[in-house]
C-alpha cells in the first residue's frame, strides 16, 4: 500500500481525486492500494528547553546558554494534532511506500520530514515536487516522483534554520529578559526578528534627527517650455538672485536638440515579495494577507507556487505559456495577439540559472471564476503582468534641449511613445494600476531650431531637503530582501536575494510578529517603532543580534547549504560560539538597565497565582512562542 502525506486537507483531496482515493474515512482517503492523509502544517516542533533538563524549566542567567547535546522534536500539544498524528502514524506502519506531499519548499520538506520521523517511518520514501494543484501538474508529478535523497539538503537547511532560531531566540531572549527586563516583562529577540527591528529604529533616528535645509533651483520658461540651470541647486538665496539678475534681460538661445531612441522592457514577473511590495503600494495590503491571498489562489489552482523568490521561468516550461494563454479567456482581447506569433524567449524572462526550485508566479490557465473579492484583484494583477511580459518592448524618443543665456546653460528634456507595445496591456488601467518604477509622463516638446533666440523668464525656486520617509511593509519587504538596502534596480535586486533577512515566505509572519510583540506601531501605511522597540534595540550591543548585513550573512549559508555546498554542522557550530560571546557580553554589563516592554498581543492572559508561578508561566509561554521552525521568532 501507497501512503501519501500532503500538508492541507484541501491539498489531500485533490491528490485522492486523481488518485481515485473517493472512499472518505476518518483523517485520509482511501483507494485502491492507496491512501491519501494529511498534516495542518507543523504537527511537530523542536522541544522545548524543560524537555531536556529540569533546570532549563526555570529562567536564569546561570543556565544560560542552552545548548541541548542533541536536538529532539516532539509533537505539538493539541487534541487535533495528535489524533491525525496517529492517523498518520497507523497508516504508514502498514505502507510500502510513502509518497511525501507536501508543499514543494523548504519548509514543506521540515514539515513532512519531521513527522515521518516522528512516526517511524521505515519503508522507501519518494518525493512528489510540484509547481502548481492542477490536475495535469499532479499527474505528471506522480509519473515523475523523486527519491527522497534529492531533497536532503534541502531538508538540512531547514533544520539549520529552526537549530539556529531556537539556540539564539530562545537564550537571547532569555538573557535580555532577565539581564534588562522589568519583573513580568518579556524582551523578545531573535536572528531576524531583531534586525528587522533595528532597520526601522534606524530610520526613526535618521527622521528624528534630520536637519531640513533650505536651497534654491534657477529655472527659466522659454516658449512655454520650462528649462532647468546645468549648474545644479543653490545653497545661498543671495547667490542664486545674483544670477537671476545677471540674465533677466539677456536673450535665451537654443545651443543643441538630440533626439535618442530609447526602449523600455517589461516589468519583470513577480516573485513573493515583489507581490506583496505591490499590493502595499497599490492597495495598502499587508504583507501577511497578500501572503494569505496568494496562497489561497494556489489552492484554487488558478496561480503557481507562491512562497519564491525569483521573477525567472525555467526553459522548459516555454512550449507550454501559449496553451497557458489561450486559457485565460477573460483576457482574449489582450492574448490574441501572442497567440497567434512566436513568442519571444527573451533571458528577461526564462533563465535556468536563475530558477532553483520552484519559477516565478504566473497564472496555471484555470478560470478565475472560483475566485473572490480582493482575490480577484490580485489574480488580475498577476494575469497582466504575465501577458506584459511576452509583448514587445515599449519604444519611445528621448528630446533633450539645450539652451543658454549669459553662458549659463539649461536643460529641457521630453519624452515621445513611438510604439506602446506592453504598455498595451495597461492602456484601459489608472495610472497608480500601470509599472509606477517607469517613467509614465509623455512630455513632448515644440519644435525648436539649433540658433534660434528669443526671451525668457527665468525664476527661482525654493525647494526644502526631506527627510528619509518612514517605512511602509513594501519598502520595509525590499529592505530585508536586499539586506538592509532599499534596492530599485532589478538586476541588482536579484544578485542581494542571497544576502537577504529571512526568505520570501517568512517575512510577513517577522513583520507581524513584532506589531503583535507591540514593539512597531502603524500609522496609516507607515512603519514606526514604540518606545519599547527603541530601547530594546538601543539596550543590544553584540552587532551580531541586529545587524541585517551579519544576518544576510547567515542567510547566504543557509542557500548554500541547501546547495550542498557548506556543512550544517558548521553553522550549528559558528552559532554555539557566537551564543557564548553574547552571553559574556552581557553579563560583564553594569550598566543596570532596565525596558518596559508593553502587553504583546499573542500573550496568554496573567493566571492569578503566585508572582514566581505567574513569573515562570509567562516566561515559559515566551519560549513556546519563540520556538518556531522557520523565521518567526
């Protein structure tokens, strides 16, 4: 018998369909020769500090840091998930093959893995690896299932991953808690959660701390046509006047007009951030919920694989966009055209080197009929940019202008759309709907003669410098991908993703986390931090516990890992090192300070016993919180 364990119900129910497993019974599908069960995500954690030892049951700073001889899992404490884990554990004590089901990325691979230990799982286990819930997809990932082994060191990273947030959130945060904590309070830190926090106080400071300055531009209009001074801003108002004198009265005259053709690619298909980072800026959506909306149009079938992290498809899956096309019927007026050409294959779009394991997030062709409310908009978001992507690149003629008056020279440029081509798709869209990274205005200037001479009224105008803005998730998403860095070249973008906090399908649930931990506060889109926020980061000095290049740093070994390229064992190591500087660190400090943290969100309500019980119960329930298996603490 076949056992096959997917990570949803709704994912299992699809499986047993094309399997024709229809019999329902309780906690799997039953077929011939098959079954089809299910996990709810993490049935199993990596235990917690009192499963080891006694003396870990009660905060100290003796105890510290804990570093477990052996790392163990265990099931998670719930009714539910304990009675499908022994659904699960029945069922695969009678297979002869374990097909694992579950979502197709690193943290699917922990997931799955970690219960099939957890149960015992003795027969040959294989790997169904699948880019979108189609049926066809589903069936040729059955006809083309992968030994188990492939994925192993993708599976080491991500045990890298939960070892690695478990040894730094869980003693961190005890160490800072009881070093600097006031009695009752828990100062929540962790690998990336710390850093994340450390961008925004970092650019509270930088607003805070902003000194705006005024400065002058010369200007002058000249047949209705504004040309802008060479020579740059003025600091000093009476300079600038001193030259707006000098060619009020002196003609204006064209010295040179060049015309360059210039050409505008396509936007580059979305990957997960780049998703959320638009659905923010267009719609004020958070991160968390453009990953929830997302997930839920994979499980309706009607887009690929969410949780990636490139704008690239492979080369293989060429032949196959028409017929992906001709399916989206809602969008025939916009396909026609590509339907019926060669479509281009252009390195802006597939590239192998650029694809690990999962592409970029297009459509699958299923109608979007099933789909909801701000789901739509999404899908139609998504839709529009994948059919961008094979037009022609938008043409356009650059006419720059140069003119002159009492030798100082001005500049005038204008813009002429020669053929729209993709812009096509988002000809009947608001401009905010339109690729808001290029440049949309059309400005197109009269005709001028190289020599010709007339007057002009120049002017000057103040401008005042502007502090850096606040964060907003969009541009705090970009930040974390690009290592603290706001990145706007694509190019460069893709070559920080490496280097970059946390992964695509965790930085939502970072973000999230500290709203809940009360240590950011929003205002309208705005990012801000709370004056607990500010005096945790200010409190920790080891660089290590938020510096987001250091922490880019750890997530670059954390890639290279899953390539089989660098040891887990050595990052586990590194990390027991860097555990017991921090904690020398800290200790040897006199300064007796001591933060305030306010209620968190996600905190269980006081019990009314004994202030060391009531002490003991909130601080275990903080390392519970903290023990997650991928970027969440």
């Amino acid at each position: 018998m076949k056992v096959c364990i997917t990570e949803k119900p709704s994912v299992a129910r699809d499986i047993a369909n094309i399997l024709g497993a229809t019999a329902r019974r309780d906690g799997y599908f039953e077929g011939r020769e098959v079954c089809v069960t299910w996990t709810f995500g993490h049935l199993c954690c990596l235990k917690e500090p009192q499963d080891y030892t006694e003396n870990w049951k009660h905060w100290s700073l003796a105890s510290l840091p804990m570093i477990p001889p052996r790392f163990g899992i265990k099931l998670i404490k719930d009714k539910g998930i304990e009675k499908q884990f022994k659904v699960i554990k029945t069922l695969v004590e009678k297979a002869d093959e374990v097909i694992n089901c579950g979502d197709a990325g690193q943290e699917g691979e922990l997931i799955q893995r970690w219960v099939m230990q957890k149960a015992g799982v003795k027969c040959p286990v294989r790997r169904l690896w699948i880019s979108s819930l189609t049926d066809e997809s589903i069936r040729q990932g059955f006809k083309d299932l992968k030994p188990e082994g492939d994925y192993k060191t993708l599976y080491e990273a991500g045990l890298s991953r939960a070892i690695g947030d478990w040894l730094l959130g869980l003693n961190a945060t005890r160490l800072y808690t009881l070093k600097y904590g006031v009695q009752g309070t828990v100062l929540s830190v962790g690998r990336v959660q710390t850093p994340t926090l450390a961008l925004i106080v970092e650019r509270h400071r930088q607003i805070l701390n902003f000194v705006p300055q005024d400065y002058w531009e010369l200007k002058t209009l000249y047949r209705n046509v504004t040309f802008s001074a060479k020579a740059g801003k003025f600091d000093k108002e009476e300079e600038a006047k001193k030259v707006l004198d000098q060619i009020k009265s002196k003609p204006f005259t064209i010295l040179d007009i060049t015309d360059k053709k210039g050409k505008e690619s396509p936007p580059r298909l979305f990957d997960l951030t780049s998703l959320q980072v638009e659905c923010n800026k267009k719609w004020g959506w958070s991160a968390d919920e453009t990953l929830r909306l997302i997930q839920s149009l994979y499980e309706k079938k009607v887009t690929t694989y969410p949780r990636v992290d490139t704008t690239y498809l492979s080369d293989d899956l060429y032949p196959k966009i028409p017929d992906i096309l001709r399916k989206m019927s809602p969008y025939a007026p916009l396909t026609e055209r590509l339907i019926n050409t060669r479509l281009p294959k252009t390195k802006k779009v597939f590239d192998n080197t650029k694809v690990t394991d999962h592409h970029a997030i297009i459509p699958t062709g299923e109608s979007p009929l099933v789909l909801v409310g701000n789901e739509r908009q999404m899908y139609h978001l998504i839709a529009r940019r994948f059919i961008a992507a094979f037009y022609p690149d938008c043409v356009f003629n650059t006419t720059t202008v140069i003119g002159e008056t009492d030798g100082k020279e001005f500049k005038a440029t204008g813009k002429t759309i020669l053929d729209e081509g993709w812009r096509m798709v988002y000809t009947n869209e608001s401009k905010t709907e339109q690729n808001e990274e290029s440049e949309d205005r059309e400005i197109i200037l009269p005709q001028f003669v190289k020599g010709e001479s007339g007057s002009h009224k120049p002017e000057l105008v103040k401008k005042t410098t502007q502090p850096p803005k606040p964060y907003t998730e969009g541009t705090l998403l970009r930040a974390m991908e690009g290592a603290g860095k706001t990145i706007e070249d694509e190019e460069l973008r893709e070559a920080m993703k490496e280097n970059g906090i946390g992964r695509p399908s965790t930085r939502s649930a970072i973000i999230e986390t500290l709203f809940k931990r009360r240590y950011l506060t929003r205002e309208r889109k705005n990012i801000h931090p709370t004056p607990a926020g500010i005096a945790l980061i200010d409190t920790i000095t080891t660089d290590l516990l938020k510096s987001a290049r250091l922490t880019g740093i750890w997530e670059n070994k954390l890639r290279r890992i899953e390539r089989g390229t660098y040891q887990a064992s050595e990052f586990i190591d590194e990390i027991k090192i860097l555990l017991n500087e921090i904690v020398m660190g800290v200790m040897k400090d006199n300064s007796h300070t001591k933060i305030l943290a306010p209620e968190s969100d996600d905190k269980p309500k006081k019990r009314k016993n004994s202030a060391k019980s009531n002490q003991t119960g909130k601080r275990r329930s903080s390392d519970s919180a903290n023990n997650e298996s991928t970027d969440k603490i």
